[in-house]
C-alpha cells in the first residue's frame, strides 16, 4: 500500500524518537496531574460533585497539557530541517501528518492510562464497572484533540510566538470536543450509567469530519 | 473588477458611500417609525432590525472569506487571499454588535444578559475562530505563507462551527432555558423592514470590503516591491533563503 507502509514506519520513527526520551508522556504527566489536584483544592468537591465536575475537570486538563504537549511534534523537526527530508521522500504528504497524529494519539492515551486510574482514586470515583464504554469515549475524545492539535501544531510552528499561538488555535476549536466527551463521561459516572449516542455520534462526526479535512488540506502546511 | 491598483475614481466612491449612507438612514428611520410596535415585548424589540442583519452580514462575511480560503488554496492567485482577509476583517466587527443588541434586547425580555444558549454560544464561538484567524495572520510575516496558513485555519474554524452549534444544542436541551421569541410567522411590514436594514447592512459591507481588499492588494503590493528592491540590493542570496519583506526595509 502506497500510504500505509511510510505512515507505519514513520509511526514507528515517531515512536522511538519520544521514547528515547519520554520528554512528552513525563511532563504530560505531571502537568495533568498538577492541573488535577490544583482543581481539587480550588473546589474542595463532595462525592456527588466529583461525579459531575471531575470528567470535566480530567478533560479540561487534558486539553491544556495537549495544547501544549502538542506544539513540538512539528518545531522539533526544525531543529536540524529534517520535516525538508520528510518531504523530499517520494511519498503521500499525509502519510507525515497522519503517522504524528496516531502517534500524538499514542502517547495522550498512554497517558491516560496512567491518568485514570489516579483520577479515580484522587476525585473517589468508580470507573471500572464502565471500563468499556469509558474506553470508547476517550479514543475519540482523544483522536478529537490530537487530529486538530496535530494540525495546528504544523501551523502555529510557522508563526511567531508559537508557544502561545497553539492553544489560542486549538482550545475555541476543540469546543464541540470538549462538550460532547465531558459530557458522554459524565454519563457514564451517573447512577445508573448511560452513554448517550449522541455525544458519541458528536465525537465520531468530530473525528471524521477533521480527519478528512486534515486528508484535504493538511499538506498545504508541509510544502515549502 | 479594475485592478486595485489603479487609482480609484473618488467621484465613484462618494456616490457609493452616499448611496449606503442614505440606505442605513432611511433603513434606520423605518426600524424605528415605520414597522409595528411588537405587541408582547413593546418597543425594545425594535433593536431585532439591527441584531438580526448584523448577525446575517457576519454569517455571509465568514462564508465569502471560507470559499475564498479554498479558492486561494485550489489556485495560488493572491486576490483569493485578499479576499478571504478582507472579508474575515469586515465580518468580525459585526458579531459584537450582535453580541451586545443581544443582551440590551434579552434583560428586559428574559430577565437575564445573556444565556448559554445554542446560538448565542456558537456565535461567540464562531467570533473568538475568526478573531484567531486575523490573530494568526498578524503572525507570521512571510506573505505566501501566511496566506496558505490562514487559510487552512479558515477552513478548519469553517468546518467547526455547524459542530460547535450542533453540540451546543444538544447539551442545553438537557438543561432549562428561557423561552425564546414569540412563536409564529413575522408581519409582514417587520419582514420588509428587516429585508431592508439586511440590505443597508450588506451595502456598508460591500463598501468597506471593497475598501479593505483594495488595502490588502496595494499591501501586497509594497512588500512585493520592497523585495524586488532588495533583492537588486544584494544579488547573491543563499538557495532556499527567503527574504522577508517586512526585514528589508
């Protein structure tokens, strides 16, 4: 296949550049979770008010530490100009976009997984009867914030003051996102709990529509 | 249309601007004396003649800017790019004077400023992607590519907006609301007052859009200039060294 095999391999370069460091999964880390417990203090919340505040919260966290997380998938690549070799490679342009979005997607929801279970126990929450459907839920939610950030991240890299630039971009646009994630979770932490298909179905359309737009679009931001 | 860069026939343009200028005023004259005073809300309903056709001007200014962002996408030709900035430029203004008849019309008809209300939030929503747009475009200096980048952002803030409403929807039906407007069909003397402030609202738009892309092209034209000059100035430049217009004064 003409677009999976260099999507897959500069996945796997993706992959190996973040864990020879795990400069992104550590201080996406300790940021969300700072964010977690800094929200805890600021309001002090009883059980019934965890289960309807904390996805918000979780998901509020979550999209900051993206928006910053984010910003160096594209100006690492500037350091020694190797996006030019990238693009000098006889192959689909979206093949370099989408191996930086499953592999942005990668390390968010590794985070998670790590950020989960420490939610629960922080914010006294049972999420395991719900595993499942909390699983399906993140993914696009997920999916949601790396498409877009991924993106944007190969656009603010070209501006000034590109630190700032990334979340200003990416957090009005990542409204719909937010509202239907926060909200499928919160669904899923009622008594009894339900998952409402459609925030699903608003997170899936999420998900298409900007992967499309992405597949469109995208590689006017990588030519030179 | 004439290249913009030809001098504009100032006699033209004051005819125009006249022209508008009558039409705001008597549009105005007809919000406030000619259509029917509405029978629940009274008077203050009478600022529905400027809200609505801001807010309709706004939609059909991010809508020329959106098509003109993948026009210039599909075609390279610099006008699309003036266009879609000129036409984002011109638009923005025109949510805040939504965004603020809004509330002076909703607090003695709901009782309350404002309201997390479906299209309220989505407009606002809308307003912040476009103030981003021109935002990003003051930031990056090199013109080819700012015009590519912003216009991919266009696209993006494009696409968002039915979703952002469509979510926003959802999540408020959850949840109580005021009741919004008198139900049923609208006069029809408030239905053509309303067609005619739109219509002097369109106008003052044209003119100022007009203005604006005219702006943009004779900008263009000034760093494209500046860079010939430059690059006159020092013939040798390094392969794949841009030079920025706004460095080489």
């Amino acid at each position: 296949m003409p677009f999976v095999r260099p999507a897959s391999i500069l996945l796997g370069k993706e992959l190996r550049t973040e864990f020879r460091t795990r400069e992104l999964l550590a201080t996406t880390l300790v940021f969300v979770l700072i964010t977690l417990v800094l929200f805890s203090f600021t309001f002090d919340p009883t059980a019934a008010e965890s289960r309807r505040f904390g996805p918000g919260l979780l998901w509020l966290a979550l999209l900051f530490a993206g928006s910053l997380m984010l910003h160096p998938s594209f100006t690492r690549e500037q350091v020694n100009d190797t996006l030019s070799a990238l693009r000098m490679a006889p192959i689909d342009p979206f093949a370099i976009l989408a191996s930086k979005i499953l592999a942005n997607s990668c390390f968010l929801l590794l985070a998670e997984i790590i950020l989960l279970p420490v939610f629960a126990v922080l914010y006294n929450l049972g999420l395991l009867p719900v595993l499942g459907r909390l699983i399906v839920v993140f993914v696009l939610g997920t999916l949601a914030l790396s498409t877009v950030g991924t993106v944007f991240s190969a656009i603010s890299s070209q501006a000034r003051m590109r630190e700032l630039l990334l979340p200003l971009l990416l957090l009005p646009l990542l409204t719909p996102a937010l509202i239907a994630s926060v909200e499928a979770t919160v669904g899923l932490l009622d008594d009894p709990p339900s998952l409402s298909p459609v925030w699903v179905g608003v997170l899936v359309s999420f998900d298409v529509i900007f992967l499309t737009v992405s597949w469109l679009f995208g590689e006017y931001l990588l030519e030179e | 249309m004439a290249s913009p860069l030809q001098r504009e026939r100032s006699g033209m343009l004051a005819v125009e601007t006249l022209a508008v200028a009558a039409l705001l005023g008597f549009a105005g004259y007809a919000a406030l004396f000619i259509a029917p005073t509405e029978a629940t809300m009274g008077l203050i309903q009478r600022i529905f003649y400027f809200h609505v056709p801001s807010g309709w001007t706004a939609f059909v200014a991010f809508f020329i800017s959106f098509f003109a962002s993948i026009a210039y996408l599909r075609t390279r030709a610099p006008k699309w790019d003036w266009l879609a900035v000129s036409s984002a430029e011109i638009g923005v203004p025109f949510i805040p004077v939504m965004l603020v008849t809004g509330p002076i019309w909703a607090k003695p008809v709901w009782g309350i400023w404002w309201t997390w209300d479906a299209r309220l939030t989505s407009t606002f929503v809308l307003w912040v992607l476009y103030v981003c747009y021109l935002l990003l475009r003051t930031l990056i200096d090199e013109p080819e590519r700012r015009a590519v980048v912003s216009a991919v952002f266009g696209v993006f803030a494009a696409f968002d907006v039915p979703l952002v409403y469509f979510s926003i929807w959802f999540f408020r039906t959850q949840h109580p609301q005021p009741v919004i407007g008198p139900g049923g069909s609208l006069d029809p003397t408030m239905r053509n007052v309303l067609l005619l402030c739109w219509a002097a609202m369109l106008g003052l738009f044209a003119i100022l859009l007009r203005q604006r892309y005219r702006l943009e092209a004779l900008r263009y034209e000034v760093a494209r200039i500046r860079l010939e000059g430059s690059r006159r100035a020092e013939p040798v430049l390094p392969v794949g060294k841009r030079v920025n217009p706004e460095m080489a004064k």
